[in-house]
C-alpha cells in the first residue's frame, strides 16, 4: 500500500505539489524502499540527490571548529580592549611626538640656514647613533599600564614610548 | 525549522522545541557577552552548517573556513538578531550567502578542479540498485557536474531544498528570495541534473533507461 502511494505521489514531489509533510515520507520511503527506488530514479534520475544522508561531522572537527570560531573572538575582544586602553596614551605620545618634533624645528629655524643641513646630516648619521645601546626606563603610569622609554644617550631629542598592559600580556 | 537532515539531536532533549528553546537561552545569555553560550551554539550547529555549505561547495575544507566565517559574522550581528525567526534559518542564511559569494568568486576551472579532488557526495542505498551504486568516487564525478551546470543560487536552492529537507519557505528565508523563486530554481536545476546524469552518467540510472 505504502508502495503504490509512493509511485503515484513521484510526480508530485518532482513538481513541488506535493504537501511538505509528505515530502518527508516521501523521501524517507525512498530510501529504505529498493524496488521503489528503482521505479523513481526510472521515472526521474535527479531524485538520486534525494537519498543524501544526514552524516555527521566528525566531533574533533566540531570541537575544532568551536576552538578556532571562539579563538577568534577573544583575539577580536582583546584587541578592542588594547585599542581601547591605548587611545589616551597614543593622545599623550602624539602630543610629545609633536613637541619634539616642534622643538627641532624651532632649532633648526634659530640655528640658520645651516641648522636644516645639520638636521640632514645628523640624519644621516642615524645609523651611528644607534650604535649605542638604549637608555631604559620604566615607570608605572596608570592602572594596570606600564611605560617604558627608550632613549639614546647620544640623542636626548629623540624618545620612543611602548606601552603595555600587564594585564594583556600572554 | 528543519524538517529532518538540519534538525539538531541534543541528547536529552525530546523534541525540535525543546531545542529552539535551548538555542533562545544560549542566544540571550551570548547576547549579554557570554561567550561560553556561544561556543555552545556553535557547537551545536557547525556540524549541521558545514554539512549543507560543504554540498553547495563541494569542498569540505574550504566549508569549514565558511562556517567559521559564519560564525564570527554572527557573532558581530547577534544583537540584530531577531528571535521571532530560527536561528539556525538566520545562520544558515548567513553561511549560504558566504557560500554563494565563495561560488561566484572562483574561476570555473577552480571550481572543476576542487570538485573533483576534494569532496566525497555520501549517499545512502544497499544491494542493487542506482542508489546502492551513487556512494562511490563515480558520485564525485556527478557534483562536479553540478557545479558546472548549475548557478550558485541553484545549487544552493537545491541543496536545501532537495539534499537538506528545507520547506519552499525555509529555503526562501534562506536565500532572502520568494518561494515562486526558489521553485523555479528548483525546477532548472532539476531539468540540468536530469540531462546531465542521462548524458553523461548513465550507470546510475537503472539498467532499463541505460539503452
């Protein structure tokens, strides 16, 4: 009986007639049923893609998928956070880039014309300078910031300035 | 939302309800920045989605980049996430249309080349018959056809219609198309498939329609 339901309802599955409830029986019957099979794919080949099981993916690679998608967001959280927390100090180191910067200019306009060439030349000189080892120095900053300087012995115009969240740190 | 393949089996849990439920309470308590209900969603629904995405594909491990693309991407939406509809519907919406850009995005011969090499079309079916034959290297051969003849809304169309068990509406949601298209997608992929297995895939047919 089964059967000779199914048979008649091949058309109707193949023309999207058929009540969604059906369908599912329809399919199913279509697999556990051989010679209806058979009949079908006669009828209608492309039903062959009707029988694709519902496999399983491996748990591994489930559990990987869950480590790598959460990964990502605690990557994505922390870098906000740092991004965050950085704003104020990157204002502050901007500020001193910007009056050093300022301050040699202000030289070099004091000095004459010559004082852009010796700008030029100690420029030149960089890769002398930086030689010498750096003067390190580390103040704590804030909450949870620590700052540390670095700066040349032989350059006290120049300063570099990491900041870095104990907090972050891996 | 799922009718069968895309239901998801909690241990535990009795019926597709009881699941929905589950998933709102994840989804709340993810949406409040707990990151430990959405690992739990996504446990819960990777397999599911990898599984639809690796069909439209035909690639089982670019489907796993997808599904974690899909993922993150649901993870920066969820608070536009609006629990009158499935999230698994939302999801797979998401991963289909990444899917489908993946799709658009390769070469033909890109395409051919990781269809061919790469995914493995499970079917079910024992003893005799066209069915008992399809789960072979010979069923690889037949999604690369249907890479080749059909558009990526097609195949995506199909997948979940016709592999996955979406109702017309489902696979409309997914898509974000009517269901009149998506029947007429369904209706020329089918009329593709059928040409394409009588011409060139005739063994899995049944002995009396191979001629």
């Amino acid at each position: 009986m089964n059967c000779e339901i199914f048979r008649d309802s091949i058309g109707s599955y193949v023309d999207e007639t058929l009540e969604e409830d059906r369908r599912l029986w329809f399919r199913t019957h279509l697999r556990e049923c051989p010679t209806c099979r058979e009949e079908a794919l006669r009828e209608e080949p492309s039903l062959l893609f009707a029988m694709a099981p519902a496999s399983q993916s491996e748990p591994e690679a489930v559990e990987a998928c869950v480590a790598a998608v959460m990964g990502r967001i605690r990557q994505d959280r922390l870098k906000r956070r740092l991004l965050q927390r950085r704003r104020p100090w990157f204002a502050a180191a901007a500020a001193a880039i910007i009056a050093i910067g300022g301050g040699l200019t202000w030289r070099s306009v004091i000095g004459g014309g010559s004082g852009t060439q010796e700008s030029v030349v100690a420029s030149a000189k960089g890769s002398e300078l930086q030689r010498s080892p750096p003067t390190v120095e580390v103040e704590m900053a804030g909450e949870e910031v620590r700052v540390y300087q670095f700066a040349n012995d032989e350059d006290s115009d120049t300063a570099v300035y990491f900041i870095v969240d104990p907090a972050l740190e891996l | 939302m799922v009718k069968e393949n895309l239901c998801v089996q909690i241990a535990g849990l009795g019926s597709r309800d009881e699941v929905v439920m589950n998933d709102l309470q994840w989804i709340q308590s993810a949406k409040n920045g707990d990151e430990d209900a959405y690992a739990e969603l996504v446990r819960r629904h990777s397999g599911g989605l990898h599984r639809t995405v690796a069909r439209i594909l035909a690639d089982d491990t670019e489907a796993w980049d997808v599904v974690q693309m899909a993922f993150l991407k649901a993870w920066q939406k969820l608070d536009r996430y609006n629990p009158r509809f499935s999230f698994t519907t939302w999801l797979y919406r998401i991963g289909t249309n990444l899917a489908i850009d993946l799709l658009r995005s390769r070469t033909s011969r890109e395409r051919a080349h990781k269809a061919g090499t790469e995914h493995r079309l499970r079917l079910v079916g024992s003893g005799e018959g066209a069915g008992a034959r399809a789960d072979s290297t010979e069923a690889t051969n037949v999604l690369q056809q249907l890479v080749e003849v059909l558009t990526p809304q097609q195949r995506s169309a199909f997948v979940l219609r016709e592999m996955e068990g979406l109702e017309t509406a489902e696979v409309a949601e997914v898509l974000g198309c009517s269901a009149t298209t998506v029947r007429n997608h369904i209706f020329q992929a089918r009329k593709a498939l059928r040409r394409e297995l009588k011409a060139r895939f005739p063994e899995y047919l049944p002995a009396s329609e191979r001629g």
